[in-house]
C-alpha cells in the first residue's frame, strides 16, 4: 500500500514539474535563453549587477529585443526592446500587474502590503488612486526640496576634512535600512519563498524588525491624524500628513490604516530610495567628467545670478538651466534604479508585431536592457547627455525610466524636481572629483538588488567658498 501512495506521489510531483516546465504553443517559436543564465544570474555573486547583466542577458536581448526564459514562475517573455515595451504598459488593461500573493514569501508581501497603489488593479487601483492622486497633482514648490538640501549642504560643512557616513542613529532609518537589505539583496527569499519556513533559512530577526517597523509607521499615522483633527497640525508638506488630510477629505474612497501605512511605506521606498541612488550616480558622473560639471554650474549659476552664496533656484530659474534635465535624465537611464518591472496578462494578447501572449504569462519590461540597447541608445555605456537634445528625438521618446502610460510612477514630478533643486544646489557650494586609483573611476559598481544602487562610491567633495 505504501509502495503505490509513493509511486503515486511521484507520479504527481512529475506530472506537475512537466506542467510547469511546458513551454506554450504560442512562445515555441521565440528564442529561449539557457535554462542557467536566469539561475546564473541570481548565483553569481562575484561579478556585479552590470557585468551580470551583459554576461547573461545582453547577448539575447540585444540581438532578439524579446526571449523567452523559464524563471521561477514558469515560462516567461523577457523585454529589451523600446518599443514592444511601449506598447504593453500603455495595455494596462490587459497587462496587469501581478498580484503580491502569487508567488513571493510572507515577509516580502508583509513589507509590501497587500493593497497598496503599486501592486493592485482595477477598482482597488482607482481608489487608492482618488486618494494620492491629489498629493502628487500638484506644482510643488522649490523651497519644500531646497530646505532639506540647505540642511545636507550644512551638514557637509560640519565635517570638512572627514569621511562621510550614514547616519546609522535615525531608528526608523536602522529598521528600514536592514529590512530593504534583507529583503531586496537575497533575492533567492523572493524566488523561492519555502526558505522563509525552513529551520535553517527562517529569519526571524527580520521578521520582530519588520514588525516594530510597522509599528513605528502607525504609531506617526495615529499621532498626525489626531494632530490634524484637533487643528494642530502645523507642518502639511511632509507626505504622511498630506496622505493622511487627502484620506480624511475622502469620504467615498477613504483608506484603512493598514492602507495608508502600506501606501507610505511604498513611497519610502519607490520615492527615496531611487532618488538618493540617482542623485549619488549624478554626483559620480559629474566628477568623473569635470568638463560636464563645471558647464553646469556655470548655468546654475548663471540662472540663480549668484556666485557667493547657495539659492534655492526658483522654478523660472530652473527652466533656464537646460544641462540639468539631461544630466539628470542621462543618470536615470545609465543607471536606471528599478531594473525590471513586471507584467501579466489577464487575457490573450496579440501584438503588434504578432506576438500572440498566452492568458497568464509573466512578463518582465527589462528597463536596463531596453536603457542599455544599442539599436535604441547607441554607445549605451557612455554617459552623454547630449542624447536628450532633442526632446522629439527616438531616445527622448523610448526613455522609461518612470515607466509608461496610466501605471507610470505616480511621483516622477516629485522626484525630478528634487534631483533638480538638490544638484543646482550642491554645484553651487561644492565641486565633485574622484580619483583615477578610485575603484570606480572607469566603471560605476552597481549591487544586484531588487532596487539597484552603486556599491560603496567615495567622492572627494570641496567647498567652493
């Protein structure tokens, strides 16, 4: 009896293997990468993300633009071409975003909430919509982003002639810090979510870390929101309190608290985290290029009409300094943060070109492929604003670093404008230089992570006066 139960479990667990690793009818005729270069490329830890990335991705992509590979959630369609890519985030309606709870570990859906305006569709997108749509719809002020650079720039003074470090004191900076480091640089915990059960890969630590994280948010939800019903609130900028005023004006399509919490968390990591990585790659590319930064500032100043001292540029001012947009811009593409996105079709899709995708199929928008392909960006390794001259131009149309249509990142104005204000700004009191024994000097180093950032660049900053 027990012979048969086994043979029958096998037979079971076989039958199951060959229904995952059954390729469609309708993906057959695409290229397929080697089943290794998926696993490889999450393996391999000796090489960085770019080096990873041309090793095992590039020779496909590159020649094929769209390959099929077998991931973790069955065969799936890999994207590196502009305009295939294009065309699915403007299907929004058909390539959805896929839910949190498919196929991901507790912690990692945890962390990320379950209904938050990033990873939701349909209705429960419209209303978490209603609700942020009115923060991030808005001409933002150039004060609110250049006071937070005017305290960076103070505390840079301060420690003239040390080497700069985070601030590792912040709590709710520490609990963030390693939960996106647990969370986002072991991405095998992503892929296989059984070893978040196992006695030897459990990871409790960051579980009773994510727990007082939560914690810590709520605990600044409930304290704002009495603040703001008692009339008290003296400070609206801040994004928690803006949240949390648009939710209590909001009758129809008010938040829960878990909501609202899950919604900032979102923007702590989707606003802070690739901003500070493409302020930080800017900052290297400008002192890897003097020449570049020394142009630059000669508009910021130029604009601002002060030499002597640090101004917050005004938004009039702003527009006069042409060089900053394709600076940042260059940054974001070279080095865009959020190196794959992801879709899945709701139903059965052609094409335009006739690709016919199967109801079901994951598909991964690779924006660093796509970013990095020379048939869209020629010379893709070289940082070259000049690519953006022409904002009606093949590359200026096919960029997507915010990604496109109705699901492209609801902060991108936000973020802009504080890239913008906080370089005009740095480049008005420091200049920015790396030397050529710097590990980085020839090539930025870029971790593999769920959201990428350079490794441990050091940059020698002086003040100008």
């Amino acid at each position: 009896m027990l012979y048969y139960f086994f043979f029958g479990l096998l037979a079971y667990i076989f039958y199951k293997l060959y229904i995952f690793a059954r390729c469609p009818d309708e993906l057959k005729h695409l290229p397929a990468a080697p089943l290794t270069a998926f696993f490889a490329f999450h393996a391999n830890k000796k090489l960085d993300f770019a080096e990873k990335y041309k090793k095992y991705f590039a020779p496909y992509l590159n020649e094929h633009g769209v390959v099929r590979y077998l991931t973790h959630t069955g065969w799936a369609i890999y994207i590196g071409e502009a305009q295939m890519a294009k065309e699915i985030q403007m299907k929004n309606d058909i390539f959805e975003k896929p839910l949190l709870t498919a196929s991901l570990s507790a912690i990692f859906v945890r962390f990320f909430g379950l209904s938050q305006v990033l990873a939701i569709n349909g209705n429960e997108w419209k209303r978490h919509r209603k609700v942020i749509n009115p923060i991030f719809n808005q001409t933002f002020s150039t004060e609110l982003f250049g006071n937070c650079a005017s305290d960076l720039i103070d505390e840079w003074v301060k420690m003239e002639g040390e080497e700069a470090v985070k601030n590792a004191k912040v709590k709710l900076y520490t609990l963030y810090a390693y939960i996106a480091k647990e969370i986002f640089g072991k991405q095998l915990y992503i892929m296989f979510s059984i070893l978040e059960y196992l006695p030897f890969t459990r990871r409790p630590k960051l579980a009773q870390n994510l727990k007082e994280y939560h914690g810590y948010i709520e605990d600044l939800i409930k304290s704002k929101t009495q603040e703001l019903r008692e009339g008290k609130l003296s400070n609206k900028g801040d994004l928690i309190s803006a949240l949390i005023e648009s939710n209590e004006k909001s009758q129809e399509y008010k938040l829960t608290m878990e909501e609202i919490r899950d919604n900032l968390n979102i923007f702590i990591i989707a606003g802070h985290d690739t901003t500070s990585n493409t302020l930080t790659s800017t900052l290297y590319y400008l002192a890897r290029y003097p020449e570049l930064q020394d142009k630059l500032r000669a508009q910021i100043i130029n604009a601002t009409g002060d030499k002597t001292q640090v101004k917050i540029p005004t938004i009039d001012q702003l527009r006069k300094i042409p060089l900053l947009d394709k600076v940042n811009k260059e940054s974001m593409r070279i080095m865009v943060t959020v190196p794959v996105v992801q879709r899945i079709a709701n139903s059965i899709y052609t094409l335009s070109n006739g690709l016919v995708v199967p109801k079901g199929t994951y598909i991964y928008l690779h924006l660093w492929g796509i970013h990095h392909n020379p048939s869209t960006f020629p010379c893709p390794d070289e940082f070259n604003p000049n690519r953006f001259d022409d904002i009606s131009n093949k590359q200026s149309k096919l960029f997507q670093a915010f990604t496109l249509g109705n699901r492209t990142c609801l902060g991108s104005a936000f973020s802009l404008m504080e890239q913008r204000v906080t370089i005009s700004m740095l480049l008005q009191k420091f200049e920015f230089s790396i030397s050529n024994d710097n590990p980085d000097y020839y090539r930025l180093r870029i971790t593999d992570s769920v959201i990428i950032h350079p490794k441990e660049v050091r940059l020698v900053i002086k003040s100008r006066f």
